[in-house]
C-alpha cells in the first residue's frame, strides 16, 4: 500500500462542518453540469460513490437510476444501461452494499468474497445448503450456460426450472445465484430488469480479468478506503455498513488504517463514536444542494447515520400496512442547501402522464414556502426527465398545499 499523505492532525469537527463534509464527499458540493451530461460526468459520480445500489421496487424509478438524477440533474436516456452493459462497460454486477452495479476496477476487491461463497461462508444459510446438497445440479447448470451463452433463469433447461422451496425460487434460479456469488458468472446484461447471466470470462474484460488478485486484507483495505471517500467522514459502523463487511473484518481493517495514516481519526460534536476522516475529504464551507434522494442513495441508506447527520428519523414504509404508513410508500428525502428538509411520497403513472406526489411533508422548523418553490423546481425536472407531462400534488401532508401552489405556478 502507498505511504499515507502527510496531513496537520485534525482532533475534533463541529456537526455541521461534518455534514458538509459528507455532502460534498457524496457529490453534492457542486453545481450539477450545465452541458448536456455523458460518460464522464456519470464516471465522476461513480468515482465517487463507487457503487450504485440495485432494486426490483419500479413506483417511481429504478434505484440505480436516481444518484446520477440527484448529483447530475437529467441526463440522456440509456447512458446508464451503456455503461453497465454496452460494448465498453464500466460497471459489473455484484454483492457489495446490496446487489450492485460496481466500477470494473474494483472487482479484484471482491474475489475474495468470491472465495468466500465458493466455500460457503458469507451467504445466506439456504444457499450455503444447497451448494452443498446440490454440487452437481450446480455444476450442470454452470455447463448450461457454458455451452448456451447468456440466459435467464427462465430459460434454463426443465431440470433447472422444477420448482424449489427456498424464497420461492426454482432450483434453477438458486444454482445461479450461488454461481453468481462465487463469482463464476455474472450478469451480461439485463431484459425488463431480468437478470441475463453469462460465464464471467466472457463479460468482463481481458484487461480486469489480468489484474492481480489482493490478499483479503489488502482487499478489505481497499473497501474500506473507497468507503471513506464516499462517505467523506465516518464511524466503523459507517465504513463497514458501505461494503457489508463484517464486525471483526471492518475493525482490524480500520485499525491498520489508522495506523498507516491512511484515515485520520477525528471527534465530531455530538457522535458518540469516535469518527475518520478521509484525508482528501473536501471541508466545504456551503453546500448549495437541490436534489430528491431515492431510499437507496448512499447519504441515507444507514439510517442511522442519516439521523446523525441531518436529524432526520427516516424508514421505508414499503413494508408496513398503509393504514400504520406515516409518510407514505416510495418516500424521497429533499435535500435543500445542507439540510433534508422535507419528504415527498412519489408514483409515476406512466399510463396517465403524470407525477404523482402522494404526499409531501416538511420538516420541523423549515419555511414551507421556500421548500415548495425549490421542490416544485426538481420535481418539474424529474417529471420531464421521466417523460411525465404533469405534476398531480395529493392533499396530504403538512407541505402538500404550498407544494400544490409552487407547482401551479410553474405549470
């Protein structure tokens, strides 16, 4: 590993100097680009999240698809998917936060996962079961795809589709997926957001291929490096949460780190772990951010630190009968200067044209009529950006009515 940079000993941050720090960490300390966006604005966001989370969940958007909206404002159709699965891709499929499209170079960072699942350690109990009940199954379905090229579980032979009892799976789907976790195959491309998979030396590129393999604890290094520069400022718990690293892994990794000087340990008022700070990390003074936030999104996925950070209590409600929902189904976060500063409950309906805010909530203590007017103006740009031609604002929620009024205006 490189000699760590030198940098002045910083002991202790303010909340808010924190928050800035992680705001611009995440993308958010610059004006979205004014020229049309291509590869390399996308390649930018990624450098600097190093991942974009995957989910089935389509009320609104697919998740992987909001970051780059939220950092970059609307950007060419097809570009993502192009960098994901074009003739010169940027991005692979793997476990990383969750299911996730990841910068190809970091895919040597993540064989030792691979490993990991091949002995069958690090995945879920029902597949380590399978894998181990069902070796040849497993085996014939890998010479399927060997000999048939990229195909779906759908697609796999009769044998692979006889139906199995784990998460309501065919046997056939399981078999993949533990093939796609040892990293044997992976995704080549995806058709309705199904998952096409192919041998992994027929996807990823020579050049990826031929790098070296890290040790496991060079690679856990590395996760945990990429993750403080994501994340600007951080705890263990912050760091480790990024990639899913376990306990025991993040704090040995962390504590190597620090030692090298690679992450510098810092106070932050108000937390009650002890904090690292990425010495590159940008200590913006203002952070003129205007952006909605998927669930998904890196700044509030660990609600816990989202909570640390901004105040602000946030849960999917997916999951959770309506009549108990508070917020609303699909909620979005707003983000409003350095401050989450209200929800809003979004639906596309694609069939009738329209945005639907199924309700909208602000925060306590912000203005609602400066919130609405700066909301009004990205959700006018997410409905165009969608092909939506209007904005319908439900009467629901403490923000809904000045929302209702911002929105007439700029009709």
């Amino acid at each position: 590993m490189p000699a760590a940079p030198e940098h002045k000993p910083v002991t202790r941050l303010t909340a808010n100097a924190a928050r800035r720090i992680a705001l611009a960490a995440q993308g958010f300390g610059e004006a979205r680009p004014s020229a049309t966006i291509n590869a390399g604005h996308a390649g930018r966001v990624l450098d600097r999240l190093s991942l974009l989370q995957i989910d089935s969940v389509n009320v609104l958007a697919r998740a992987h698809t909001l970051p780059f909206f939220s950092r970059l404002g609307p950007y060419p159709d097809g570009l993502l998917e192009r960098l994901a699965y074009g003739r010169k891709r940027r991005l692979f499929e793997y476990w990383a936060h969750e299911a996730s499209m990841i910068p190809l170079a970091h895919q040597p960072l993540f064989r030792w996962r691979m490993a990991r699942a091949e002995r069958g350690e690090g995945i879920y109990k029902g597949l380590a079961k399978f894998a181990r009940e069902r070796r040849d199954f497993i085996e014939a379905v890998y010479r399927e795809i060997a000999e048939a090229g990229p195909i779906s579980a759908g697609e796999l032979s009769e044998g692979g589709k006889a139906a199995g009892g784990w998460w309501g799976w065919s046997d056939g789907k399981i078999a993949l997926e533990f093939l796609f976790w040892t990293g044997r195959i992976t995704t080549a491309t995806r058709r309705s957001f199904t998952r096409i998979y192919d041998l992994s030396e027929r996807v990823l590129p020579d050049e990826i291929q031929a790098l070296p393999t890290p040790t496991v604890e060079e690679a856990q290094r590395g996760l945990l490096m990429l993750a403080a520069k994501a994340l600007g400022v951080a705890t263990e718990p912050d760091l480790r949460d990024y990639f899913r690293l376990t306990p025991a892994d993040s704090k040995a990794r962390l504590a190597e780190l620090v030692e090298e000087g690679a992450l510098l340990p810092v106070e932050v008022a108000g937390w009650k772990q002890p904090a690292y700070l990425h010495p590159e990390a940008r200590r913006a003074r203002r952070i003129a951010a205007q952006a909605l936030l998927v669930p998904f999104d890196p700044l509030v996925w660990y609600r816990e630190r989202a909570e640390r950070l901004f105040d602000f209590h946030y849960r999917i409600e997916i999951y959770t009968p309506e009549a108990k929902r508070v917020h609303g189904y699909y909620v979005l976060p707003f983000l409003l200067g350095d401050r989450l500063v209200g929800r809003v409950d979004l639906k596309a309906d694609r069939a009738g044209g329209s945005l639907l805010v199924q309700a909208a909530h602000a925060e306590p203590g912000v203005r609602h009529e400066e919130v609405a007017e700066a909301l009004a103006e990205e959700l006018a740009q997410l409905a165009h950006w969608l092909g939506l031609e209007r904005i319908a604002v439900a009467p629901r929620g403490d923000l809904s009515s000045s929302l209702a009024s911002a929105v007439a205006k700029i009709a």
